[in-house]
C-alpha cells in the first residue's frame, strides 16, 4: 500500500468508499469518512466479530462476496477514531 500512496495511485487519507464502493456501514460517519489510514492504524474501532469470519483461526466462514455485507453491520467497539482497536476489518 505504501509504494502505491508513493507512486501517488493512492493517499492515505482518500476515503475506503472511493477505492471500495462495496465499503459501507451503518453508521453514515464510519462509512464516509474511514480511510486507508484508518484502516492500517487500527483507529477504526470496529469490533472484532472474528466468530462471524473465522472458524478455528484456520477457516474463513465468509465468501469475499458476504465480506462488506457482513461490515457494514458490525458495530463500533468504541467511538470512531477514538483509540487504536484491533480488529481484522
């Protein structure tokens, strides 16, 4: 990702919903304003949820087709860009 933001094809602070028009959530602040950044910083603060993906550590439960579906319902853990919270979205 970062040769990419180096080779100016992408920016750290561009929306998730430019590059990923699947990217949606419930909460309309979530879905317009994540951006790359965000997301590689863990500052999302979108829980966990690993039971709904991964079964064992070993299996993915979801199809990449089920993937934004099944995001854009999770819930926030903490306030958006509150703290850093790990999570695998």
């Amino acid at each position: 990702m970062s040769i990419l933001v180096d080779e100016k094809l992408l920016d750290w602070e561009q929306p998730v919903s430019k590059i990923l028009p699947e990217f949606s959530h419930n909460d309309a602040t979530v879905e317009t304003q994540s951006n790359l950044l965000d997301m590689v910083a863990h500052r999302t603060c979108l829980a966990h949820k690993s039971a709904l993906w991964l079964q064992d550590w070993t299996t993915l439960l979801l199809t990449p087709k089920d993937l934004f579906p099944t995001i854009s319902y999770t819930e926030l853990a903490f306030p958006f860009r509150s703290q850093w919270f790990y999570s695998n979205w």
